[in-house]
C-alpha cells in the first residue's frame, strides 16, 4: 500500500539559540502595583529565576514574556489578568508546562503560572478529589495512593493535571473508569474580565459542558473537583521482542485486547530499548517492539490475558504488581529534550495497519526517548458521554508517534518521521484527533478535535465568557460572532 501525501507541516518552532522578538518593559509603575497585588511573585527580565521559570517541557521553545505572574491563590490570577488586560498584553497560562507547542509560554507578554497552586485534597467518603490548578499528575497521584483511589490520568507523572483534563484525559485507567473529563465534576475558574466563576451540571451548565474537553480557551481554571475511583491493585506485564518480530506481536495484542474486559488496557510500542535491570545488555540503546498488557487488578490476571503473546519467544518478559503512581512515572522522560508529535485515531486496525505502522517504526530515531505508540481504545471510553466535546472517544485505537531528541541536526529527520507516520496511518482514520497529543497543526485539526458541531457550540461559549479571545494560546476556539 502507497501511504498518501502527508498534510502541509506547520511551520516549525524556532531553534533554542534563536533570538526570541524583544521583550517589551513594562512600565514600572504598572509592575510596581502588580507586585503589590500579588501574594506570589512577578518576574521579568534580568530578574533572578526569570530563566528558570520560562522553561518549558519542550526544549525547542524559547519564549520571553514580559511578565511571569507565579500565582498562589485565585485572587493573585485575577489580579494577574485584569493586569495583563489592563497593560494590552498577550495572556498566557501555565499549568505543567507540557503542551508540545509551547502553550505555557508567550513572547512580550504576560504569563500566568500556576505551579506555586498545587494543592491535591482527597475526600474518600464522598469518592472525590480537588486539585488545584497548577497540581501535576504525580501530585494527584501521590494524593490518591494512601485511600487506595485514583482517576484516569495522563501517561507521564510531570503533565498537569488542569490541562490533562480540560483536554479530554486519555490515560492507562481509561477503559475502566473512562477519560479524566468524564469524571470532571466542578470547577473554579477566572474569566477574561476577572471574574471568580464556578460551572457544574446545575450552574454554568452550558460552561461546564464545554470545560469537558474544550481545553482552556474560556479561563483560568484554579481548582477542579473530580470522581475518583477504587484501585487497591494494579498490575501489568510487558514483553519485548526484536524489531522484525512487530507484526506478529502487534497483532497478537490486538487480537488479546479486543474482547478483553475493561480492567485490561496497556500499549503497543517501538522504542529504544532502556538501561533498565531487566533489559539485557545487548539490547540496550537498541530498536525493540513491546506489548504491555496493564491490568487495574492483580498482575497474575495481566498475564492470563498475555499468554498468546508469550508462545512468541520474547526476549524479556516482565510481570509486576506495582502501585499505580510509580507506574505512572514509567514512561517519564527529562524535562528540556526536543519534541515532536502528532497522533490519528483509528476506526480499526487491521494487518494492513499493523504492517504500515511496523514500516515506520523501523524509521525512528534510535538511540532516543523517542517512541511510536498503539493506544487501545474502547471500554467506558467508548461509552462516556456521547454530547462531550471529544469525538475521538469513538475510536478504537490511537496511533501517536512522539519524537524526543536533544541535537538541534536532527529536527528536520524527526518531524519528518512523525509526519510520516501520522501519514501511513491515516486511511484506517476517523478523522478525530485528541488535541492534547499534537502540536500547532492548524485550523482544521482544531475542528476535528472538537468535532464540527461541538466547535460551533463551544464557539458561542467562548464568546459568552472571552469574547475578545484573550485564552488564545491554545488550540484555540475563535469567539462566534
């Protein structure tokens, strides 16, 4: 099969020695009085820590705002805002600081940062938690861990909560408790003007459904309030085998996991084989296909369902129960690396699929944190709220191919891979797309991760709560008119 032409690339950020646009001064006064509003700090530049809090997750991104805002509590972000409107500056948020495109940050303008707000309070009589704006995945997790309880959550323990969830929230419990929105039951946020807002199914309603998925482009969220679920035991088991070995073992996954029962989920993956004990020497820093078959329950039942892949001579073979925070950190990479993704979602995945995406893993740059995953979908995924913002949730699997390196000579290799992938992929499509696994790709991936429908909808709630667009930095939804 001739895979189509890939899509026009979106123009790709600048290297990190490139000189970012001049950074306007804000005047003193003006800096002067939001020092004074604030309880938490303001940084600009040549100020001590304006370096360091301008790093991002993304090493290709180097942006200088005018005004980092590090905020520690809700007044402190509507102080922040009403400045940074007051001041004709471009408003940024930051919250983990993993958005691919560089989302946290802005150049001349004002960033509010949230990290200093990261409160995680757990409330296990009612079977809830309130996490505050700037908390990340690990902060929520560790929280959970001691009640035996969690909600889905993002693949790597750094990512943000806030922005995990606005996204939609695609992680390891989905199939079981499904996507992190669909647990999403209140939220605080501050509107473009200021204001102190809270949403839930009986007020702000209208709000509240568009928060389930339509990223940040109606506020400032400052602190949500989740379902969380039971998890006394978590397990899994992961396989690897030789590159040449991918079709065979991905598609043995694929047959597993299709009448598997929600508890089980997992991933197909190519990556570099890691440094880790039970690697084997000879395989480390080497191209490898794995399987991993995680199960919210005991490892034993993991590997029950993984047996058809065992008859298939793996090279290493891993089955562990392990508390699901520190399994949430197997994936972490370090904060500063180069990255480049993009993902499809699929209708199916059928040998000709399987075969295409081995094609392209072969391709991928090696010896790097970079990895080319099959994400099974289904489950209570499938069956979530149809009316939520978030047509992907129909898909039966997710193709993500995510590029991280460290030299500046290979940029132009890894985003091409990515696309290339994206691109082998793209007959068996939905045509969906989960926004919080790509970069800037424009317009038009914008609507098809809302869904055409639910854009225009979510466009009218724009316009009721920004309708100047000052939330703009983002997979941005344009005020209707």
């Amino acid at each position: 099969m001739t895979p189509p032409d890939p899509a026009p690339a979106p123009a790709p950020p600048p290297p990190p020695h490139t000189p970012s646009p001049p950074t306007a001064p804000v005047p003193d006064g003006a800096l002067v009085a939001l020092r004074e509003d604030l309880a938490g700090d303001a940084y600009v530049p040549g100020d001590p820590g304006y370096d360091e809090a301008r790093t991002v997750f993304n090493g290709m991104i180097d942006r200088r705002p005018a005004v980092i805002a590090q905020c520690e509590n809700p007044e402190d972000v509507a102080n922040a805002v009403v400045f940074g409107r007051e001041a004709g500056l471009p408003i940024a948020v930051r919250g983990g600081g993993h958005s691919v495109a560089g989302a946290a940050l802005n150049d001349a303008g004002l960033v509010v940062d949230l990290r200093r707000m990261h409160s995680v309070v757990v409330d296990p009589e009612h079977m809830t938690v309130r996490v505050a704006g700037g908390a990340t995945m690990s902060g929520l997790d560790h929280a959970c861990r001691p009640f035996q309880v969690a909600v889905t959550g993002g693949r790597a323990s750094t990512t943000g909560v806030g922005g995990f969830v606005l996204g939609g929230g695609s992680g390891w419990l989905e199939r079981k408790y499904g996507l992190a929105c669909d647990n999403l039951l209140s939220v605080e946020l501050i509107t473009a003007d200021g204001r102190h807002v809270h949403a839930d199914e009986e007020e702000n309603a209208e709000l509240f459904w568009a928060l389930h998925g339509g990223g940040g482009n109606f506020g400032v969220v400052t602190s949500m309030t989740l379902r969380v679920h039971p998890l006394p035991e978590f397990g899994f088991t992961l396989l690897m085998f030789p590159p040449e070995a991918g079709p065979e073992a991905i598609g043995t996954y694929r047959d597993l996991i299709a009448d598997a029962p929600d508890e089980a989920g997992g991933a197909g993956l190519y990556l570099t084989a890691p440094p880790a004990p039970f690697v084997p020497e000879e395989l480390r820093g080497s191209l490898i296909v794995a399987t991993m078959v995680t199960w919210v329950g005991p490892a034993g039942r993991a590997r029950e369902l993984a047996e058809p892949l065992y008859t298939l001579h793996p090279l290493v073979e891993v089955v562990m129960d392990m508390p699901y925070v520190d399994f949430q950190r197997m994936l972490d990479v370090p904060s500063g690396l180069r990255n480049y993704w993009s993902a499809e979602f699929l209708a199916s995945l059928p040998d000709e699929a399987v075969a295409v995406y081995c094609a392209g893993s072969a391709r991928m740059l090696v010896p790097t944190p970079t990895q080319n995953i099959l994400l099974p979908l289904g489950g209570q995924v499938a069956r979530g709220p149809a009316d939520h913002p978030v047509p992907w949730r129909n898909a039966a699997w997710a193709a993500h191919p995510f590029a991280l390196w460290d030299d500046p000579a290979d940029d132009e290799r890894a985003r091409g891979w990515v696309r290339e992938v994206r691109a082998g992929m793209r007959p068996w499509s939905t045509g969906a797309v989960y926004l919080n696994f790509i970069g800037t790709e424009g317009e038009q991936r914008v609507v098809e991760g809302f869904g055409a429908d639910n854009y225009r909808r979510l466009a009218r709630v724009k316009a009721a709560y920004d309708p100047d667009n000052v939330f703009r930095f983002n997979h941005n939804i344009t005020p209707a008119a």
